[in-house]
C-alpha cells in the first residue's frame, strides 16, 4: 500500500535516485531509480538484507555523499550540485546515531554531547541545562561525567542517541539505535524518537530490532539496490482491519489480508467527481478510507446508496466479467484505496472457496 | 569591551580554546595518561636533542668571545689577515703610534699574544700544554678584567705570570705564589683572573710586555729602543670622551695603510663567530646538529599525532558527519600539537638545565640557557609540532564520513 499525494509536506523527498560506486570499468551501480517521500513527522524504518542499499541511501539522504542521478530534497531543500561546504552544512541540521556510536573517549558523556550543541550555536548558559535534560530522560543523569571508557555499551549507545537528538532536529538518520540496549532502554530510545516524531521530526532508521517495528509509521523495505516495498504500518494496519470484517476476506489469514492491502494504492477524489460509470469495463476494487460516496441506482429503480469509510464497491464486475452495472459519484472528498484486476485476481485465487463466497456476498447485496 | 579580536587571535593561535567551548585538543592530550608519556618523552627528547645542540653552539662561540669581550677599547686594529681572534698575525708597532696622534683617539694601546710557542708545564705532572698568552704594558691597561687591573702593576716584576683560575684542571695552574715554565722560561704566578677555556683553547696565561719580550723574543723582533716588541697583535683604540667613532675611525682610514684593519668589538666578535659557526670544523657540525634535532622532532612529533588520530579516526569522522568543518578540525589537531609541544618542552628545558650544569662542570665550558635561546628553542619546538600536526590531520581530511553510517 503506497501513498500518492501530491501536495503533502515532505521532509524528505527521493526522485529516481540512482548511485555508483567506483570508476571506469569499477563503476558499479548500487542505487537503482528509488523513489521514496516521506511526510514530516514520520517515523520510517527500512530494512533489507546486508548490502541491498539502505545504508548508501540513508548516506545519501544524510548529505554525507552527493548525490549523483536523481533528485533528492530535504527539507525543502534540494540537495542536488551541491558541493562539500553545503552539504556540510545541511548536515548541521541533521540528527545522526551512528551504529558504531564514535564518541570521543577524551570527553565525559555531557561533554559529548554538548560538541553538538556548539556545533549550532546553543548559548553556553542552555548547553548544561538540554544537556542534563536530555542525559537524564535516557537514564544518564548519575553518569554525565564519566567517560565512556566507564560506561556499559548500552549507556555508551544512550550518549550517542541523546548527542543526535539534544538539538531537537527537523530530521533523523538512525543507523541500528537500539541494537545494543535492553528492551527498558530500547523502550525508552523509542519513546523519546517516537516524541519527536510527534512534534514534527522526520525520522529514518535503518534497523533489524524487531521490538521496535511497532513504533515505525512506515516500512521500507529495500532489495538489490531497490525499494521493493513501502508499507505506511498504521495505514495498512486500519485497511487490514477494514479487509478483514468485509465477509469476502474474512476467511483470509493475515498474512493474506496483509498481500491484499500491499497491494491497494491511494487515490483521492474531489466531492461530485465520479469514479466509476455503468457500463465501463470493471478493472478496479474499490475500498472508502474516508469521505462517502453515492451509488446510483435510478436504472433499476431504487433510490442511491450512500457508502462510508470501510464500505467497497467495484466487486462485482472484476468477479463477473459484466460491465459495471451502477455510477458511483463522490459525494464529499474521498480517499479510496484501490485494487487493480490482477492483485483482485491473485487474492481471489488464495482461498479456494473465494469465488463462490463473492458471488454469494454480490447477490445478497441485490 | 569587544573581546572579538582577543577571541580571534585565540581561534587563530589555536592554543587557548574559546570560553565555553569544549577544549577537545586538551581532553585528547591528556585522556591516556600512559599515551601521554610516551608522547611527550618522544617530544622532550627530540627538544633536548635541539637545546643541546644549540646550547652547546653557543657555548661554543660565547667561549671564543670571552676574551674579546674583555678587551678594553672602543677600536681595535688588526691585521687584516687575522680570520679570528686567535690566529697569529701581527703588525707593525709603527701603526699603533700613529694612530695614537689621531685626533680624537684618547689612547692606543697595544696587545701582544701567543698561541703557538706557549707551551706550558703543569707543575705536578710535569707535562706540556699549549696556552693562550696575553701581554700587555702594565701601565697600559687593555683588559677589563678586574682581577687583571688589580694585580697590573705587581705584573712589572719580570718572569711573573697572572693564571686562568678557569682553565682546564690538567693545566695545572697553581695558585698566587706557584710556579712553573711557560716555554721553558721560569715564571712565578702571582694570581688569577676567571676567563675560562674555549673549544681550542685549554688556559690563558697574562703577562707584561716585557716578560712577553723576554720569553718569545729574546732574540729580535723588538723596538730599536729594544723595551718592546716591535709587532703588536691588537691595538686598543680607546676615544677621547666627546669625539665621534665613525669620524675618528674616518681619521685612522686615513692616517693608516691598509694593512690594517680597523673594528669595533662588536665587528670583532661578529668575525669570530662568523669563524666558530662557518669556518670552524665543530662550527657547522652544531648546525647540523639542530637540523637533524628538529627534523627527529618533527618526525617523532608526527607519529605521535599519526598514531593518536589514527586511534580516533572514527571520532573525527562522526564530527564531520555531524557537520563540523574541516577547519575546525585541523585547528583541533594543531591546537593538540602545539599543547604537546609546550608539555614535551617544559621537562626537556628542565633537564637540559640539569645536563648543561653537569657538562658545564666537567669542561669548564659557559653552557647554559638563555632567554633567547628559550624562546628560540620553544619556537622552533611549536614549529616542530604544528607542521607536524598539520601533515598528520590529512589523515582525517581523507576521511570520509559516510563510511561511519
């Protein structure tokens, strides 16, 4: 299930991006023609195997490496032709927690992290006070001054997290942050991104904790250099939930409900647009998100049906080969998930007894 | 009050971190303490090597100017053959007396010395060693030294000597009322004035003209008269109280062939230590010296720092990641180059102080550390270690920080 809109504010927005490593006869591509756009606000996690791109994109995305096919904005902000001194400056605004957290053993955990508050001009006189602040929500507060020769992994991790997230940045690029904490730390990790998030911070997080899967708006999955699927989990949660009570999949398991709803694309319509016509050829299934729609049925004599968030329409023609037998009109802006004929198709042909179900669900209907 | 310039000139000497800032480079220097040690013995070291050589040059040098510097005179004249103090080449006395009615030379005295034929009998071991000999006429005074000065007239009695309290122990230099042979003339020593030995010369003997006349040229080389000697080494010019150098000097130009050289003191010394530091074999092994001190420390210097970044490649990356610039660390590195060279130069001064006491000791050598050469030395050791540092963080430039993601 993929989002389409084309006026939402993107934090972070990657058009047919693709990379090279290498010259000459070196030269390999790793990046292939990804397109990724993510709302600000989102907490996006991607996964894949090692060595499918996910890191060379996050880098990317981070302004740490240029961008060299594609276009790539943060922020607003395109990133393209940029030079070292720019991106540099891009960087300035970005959160980073790195895997291999890198802090400076020569300094106590407050000093660490106050190297990035300095680094955007915090004034001295609030540097302790976000500091102690941000050390002390992580769990740190007894350990500001120790070094991190002193300090466990987990609490080394902590430092590094709260020294990506003490300027509260407008966008965060995380490289596994809870993989070396214990489930109350990762807890607590999260809940402070989770928060951000919340107040309008984009976060990216490259991770294979499956503990923390449930705080992730979005899934990114990335294969062989490419985004192989993108899952917004709360979107896809409520159309699974809205899959599962419609009598025609409730026989599906979820690992079903959930190919289906992967399957779904976003569409809007604008108030009176119709969206499908009697006698068209069916090619679409149509699931209501939100706003309702009017099915006209003058020709047969009844009066309009009036659907709503959860309700569908468009079955009948894709399970029977008939044109469409009724006009659906938007009555209000609506956003439709939509099924194409083949991925109706595929998930019919997942439950034996799918067909003949439909074709009951479709005549009780008349 | 605008600290802005004052807070430049920080950023700019990258010694003192900024108020408030983080001071990374000091955190970085003193995080390990057995790193620490290791690094600034290898810098103290490479300084020690540095403040010996030079110590050593300029005792070298100051040795041969002692002498020089006691003469009495405001210009001296000099055979123009002479390349240093100590080289044998007088002129004629006839000179001397003219430059003598000069007008606005108040005296001109004469100098006489011997380097070659003065050999001296140490009076317990009974063996010989050559000396430096100096004479001049006891009512004409030449020397500013005040043992001399006191004990000028005594020096009248013939066959007797004043001896270098200074110079080298094998010498055998006895005491007021000693006695010895200065080639094989007996003479009796009636005190002692502290000048000290050079590189080439082991002890000074001074005597009277005419003590000088009777023991190097008993037979010629003396005055029609037959009191003096008739070639003088040095003569002393001393001015009248209101006449003008470079006028008076003009005069003597004029009045004297140019067989004659006519000097300041301090052109005298600029000449000798032209001659110690170019001329003279040790001179430019001492240059060397310093050379290879500097470029050791430099080398060690760089290990040091190759080896500390090296440790923390991952760290600088991140920061660079994170958006700081490279500016701000190449001016971290310097800043903890420049600190390691202030803590390795603190017990290398120390101990060459220690090392310089000792030598200075044994060979009766003016060894010791000026000012200058504190400054001198603390400069070049900064120097050393900034061109260090700055070759060592091209090692974090190269860095590329998306490899820490």
């Amino acid at each position: 299930m993929s989002s389409s809109a084309a006026s939402a504010p993107w934090a972070v927005r990657v058009d047919n991006v693709n990379h090279h490593f290498g010259d000459g006869e070196t030269r390999t591509q790793v990046l292939f023609d990804n397109t990724l756009h993510v709302e600000a606000g989102k907490l996006v996690i991607m996964t894949g195997p090692s060595g499918s791109g996910k890191s060379t994109l996050l880098t990317l995305i981070g302004a740490l490496r240029t961008v060299q096919e594609g276009e790539l904005t943060l922020l607003g902000r395109s990133l393209h032709g940029l030079g070292p001194k720019d991106l540099m400056m891009v960087r300035r605004g970005i959160g980073f927690i790195f895997q291999m957290h890198n802090l400076f053993d020569a300094l106590s955990a407050y000093e660490n992290v106050r190297m990035a508050m300095e680094l955007v001009g915090t004034p001295p006189g609030e540097m302790r006070k976000r500091g102690t602040e941000i050390l002390e929500r992580l769990g740190l507060g007894q350990r500001m001054d120790y070094k991190p020769k002193a300090l466990s992994g987990g609490q080394r991790q902590r430092v590094a997290v709260a020294r990506a997230l003490v300027n509260r940045p407008k966008l965060i690029l995380a490289d596994e942050p809870t993989a070396a904490l214990d489930k109350d730390s990762s807890h607590i990790v999260m809940g402070l991104l989770r928060e951000l998030a919340d107040e309008g911070s984009t976060i990216l997080m490259v991770t294979h904790d499956n503990r923390i899967l449930d705080a992730a708006d979005r899934i990114v999955s990335m294969v062989d250099g490419r985004i192989s699927s993108d899952v917004d989990l709360r979107e896809s949660l409520v159309i699974c939930e809205f899959l599962h009570s419609i009598e025609m999949f409730r026989h599906l398991t979820g690992a079903e409900v959930t190919f289906v709803a992967e399957r779904m694309r976003q569409r809007r319509c604008a108030a009176g647009q119709p969206i499908v016509r009697v006698g068209e050829e069916g090619k679409e299934f149509f699931l209501i998100r939100s706003g309702r729609v009017s099915v006209d049925l003058s020709d047969k004599g009844l009066p309009p049906v009036a659907l709503g968030q959860g309700d569908f329409f468009g079955e009948r023609a894709l399970i029977t080969g008939d044109h469409r037998a009724a006009t659906v009109t938007a009555e209000e802006d609506c956003l439709l998930y939509v099924l194409d004929e083949a991925a109706f198709q595929a998930a019919i042909q997942k439950s034996p007894k799918f067909h003949d179900q439909l074709l009951q669900i479709y005549f009780q209907r008349q | 009050m605008n600290n802005r310039p004052m807070q430049a000139l920080r950023r700019v000497a990258g010694i003192v971190p900024l108020p408030g800032r983080v001071p990374l480079a000091l955190r970085s220097l003193t995080a390990d303490r057995a790193r620490l040690l290791r690094s600034v013995s290898g810098i103290a070291f490479a300084v020690l090597l540095m403040l010996f050589q030079f110590g050593a040059q300029k005792a070298f040098i100051d040795s041969s100017l002692e002498v020089v510097r006691a003469l009495d005179a405001d210009l001296v004249l000099m055979n123009p053959q002479k390349n240093r103090f100590g080289t044998k080449a007088p002129f004629p006395r006839e000179q001397l007396v003219q430059a003598a009615a000069v007008d606005g030379v108040q005296s001109a005295h004469p100098l006489y010395a011997e380097w070659s034929r003065s050999m001296w009998k140490n009076p317990d071991t009974g063996l010989w060693f050559k000396v430096q000999v100096l004479a001049f006429d006891p009512d004409k005074p030449v020397l500013r030294i005040p043992e001399v000065e006191a004990a000028r007239h005594a020096l009248r009695t013939p066959d007797t000597v004043l001896v270098d309290s200074r110079g080298r122990r094998f010498l055998g230099f006895p005491g007021a009322g000693g006695g010895s042979e200065l080639s094989l003339r007996r003479v009796r020593v009636i005190g002692t004035f502290p000048l000290g030995p050079d590189f080439l010369i082991d002890g000074t003997v001074i005597m009277s003209d005419r003590t000088f006349l009777n023991t190097f040229l008993p037979s010629g080389g003396v005055t029609a008269a037959g009191s003096r000697p008739s070639k003088v080494e040095f003569g002393l010019i001393k001015l009248a109280a209101d006449a003008d150098l470079e006028t008076v000097r003009a005069r003597l130009r004029a009045a004297l062939p140019n067989t004659v050289n006519i000097l300041t003191k301090g052109e005298l010394e600029a000449i000798e230590q032209a001659y110690q530091s170019r001329m003279a074999p040790v001179g430019p092994v001492f240059n060397i010296g310093v050379v290879i001190g500097f470029l050791v420390g430099m080398l060690i210097a760089y290990q040091i720092l190759y080896a500390d970044l090296s440790d923390q490649l991952g760290q600088y990356a991140t920061l660079k990641a994170m958006g700081y610039s490279n500016g701000f660390l190449v001016r971290t590195v310097v800043e903890q180059s420049l600190a390691y060279g202030v803590v390795g130069y603190v017990p290398a001064w120390i101990l060459a102080n220690a090392l310089f006491w000792v030598v200075a000791w044994v060979t009766l050598l003016p060894l010791g550390i000026s000012l200058h050469l504190t400054l001198l030395t603390l400069a070049l050791t900064l120097l050393m270690c900034g061109v260090s540092g700055l070759i060592a963080v091209r090692r974090i430039l190269r860095t590329d920080p998306a490899e820490v993601f």
